[in-house]
C-alpha cells in the first residue's frame, strides 16, 4: 500500500526561488524529422505557476512538445525560449529512469551531481525518501521497486532539486489505481510548493481532478489551450469534442 506523502518543507537543493516562475515562449515552433512534420509551426506561452495537462490521441505530439519545451530537443525552426532567466527544471518520464543501485543511493547521486556538500547528502536523500513513503525500502536496488514505487523514486529525486518546473510525460500510465493516487498527491504537493506542472495524460479523469488549463493536441497540432473548465464544459474543436466522448480521433 502506498503511504501518504509526509509534510516537509521544501528546501533541499536550487537557489532558485519559487516565487516566480518565468512564461515559456514558443515562438512559430516547428519540428521535423526525415522530412516529415512532427509539429507544425506553433505560438503559444506557458505562463504562471498553473497545471497544464497536455491532451491528445497517440502520435498528436505531446511528448514532442514537452520534449521542446523542456529542451530535450531543438525545434527544426522558430524558438522555443523562457523569459529571462531559465528556471531549474526537473522531467519524469512514463518509464522511470533509474541507476543500477539501491533507491538512496539514486538520491544520493542526484545531489552530488548539484554539488551538495557530502555531509548533507544522506540526510537529504532520507528525508526524500520518508516523504514519498520509501524509507523502508531504502537499500532496495531501485530497479527492483514495482513501478508505482519507481515513479515515485522519481519524484522523490525530482523532489530534490527543488524545480520552478516540473515536467510529467505520461507519469501514471502503467500504474494501479493506488499508485497512480500517490502520484498525484505528490504532484499537487510540487504544485502547492510553487512549481509550475507541465503533464501528459490520455486520462480524461486524472485531467479533470488536476488541470488548471488544457492544451489540446492533434495531428501535430495545438488545437486549443484553454482553462480546464472550459475544455471540458464546451471545447472549441470537433476532435476535442470527440476525444472527450471517447470516441476514436484520426
């Protein structure tokens, strides 16, 4: 059973302040890859510390506009760039991405890569663990954890580096329904911290229990992005209306 997660204070890593998140900008963002269009040319900005839960039917381009937004990729052209300063950023993917060793020592390694003093590592790492109910399954080798305990070895780490941004790519997708519950604790626990959560789903419920606002994608295309209520009440596309029925979108 997952425990609930432990109220800490949220200090361990970044000089960043939370305080202000800067607007992302993408500017006529394209990307293409052998000559074909994987996102046409998109404007639009991110702005403020919101929910944004990115929907779509598979192969609309959601994780590729994440991807961009995150600066995993370069867009084919136009820019994709934060105003001012960028800000710390943190990414958990469908599919967690852990080192061969124990779940503290995942942590452990996080923090020397942000050169925390050596002495503080440890105690950091434990209270991230504690928080994210993986104390006892501390010198567990993390890819042995079953995947709700994965994904939430992830946020722990995530945790750690203190992000102004949070980037959630299909988080839950493989999930039972008591994991993917302490998942979405743990994001809105980022959330109310002041981290703005940029997030993909196909999950029309788990949309509606987070989102502040909805970014629609089709085809390579961002069809609407609009506050979550009036996504759901009255969407402004006919594969929106579609996606939001159930029914298959092509």
């Amino acid at each position: 059973m997952n425990a609930p997660l432990k109220t800490l204070s949220h200090s361990p890593v970044g000089q960043h302040s939370l305080s202000s998140v800067p607007a992302l900008h993408f500017q006529q963002a394209s990307f293409e890859h052998r000559g074909h269009a994987l996102l046409t040319p998109t404007t639009l900005t991110l702005s403020g510390c919101q929910r944004t839960l990115i929907m779509g039917p598979n192969g609309a381009g959601k994780s590729l506009l994440m991807r961009l937004a995150h600066g995993l990729l370069r867009p084919s052209s136009g820019h994709v760039r934060w105003e001012g300063t960028p800000p710390v950023q943190a990414m958990v993917f469908q599919r967690p991405v852990l080192l061969r060793r124990s779940a503290i020592d995942n942590l452990i390694y996080a923090l020397a890569v942000q050169r925390v003093p050596r002495r503080e590592r440890k105690a950091l790492a434990l209270q991230a663990l504690e928080k994210f109910g993986l104390a006892s399954l501390a010198k567990r080798p993390a890819r042995v954890l079953s995947g709700g305990e994965q994904q939430r070895l992830t946020l722990a780490r995530a945790w750690l580096l203190k992000p102004a941004v949070l980037f959630l790519d299909e988080p839950t997708s493989a999930l039972d329904p008591a994991a993917i519950k302490a998942v979405e604790e743990a994001v809105n626990e980022f959330h109310h911290n002041g981290t703005r959560i940029v997030m993909t789903t196909h999950d029309l419920h788990q949309a509606k229990r987070l989102a502040d606002d909805v970014l629609f994608m089709y085809s390579g295309q961002v069809l609407e992005h609009t506050p979550a209520e009036r996504f759901f009440d009255t969407p402004a596309s006919s594969q929106a209306r579609a996606f939001i029925r159930g029914e298959l979108v092509w």
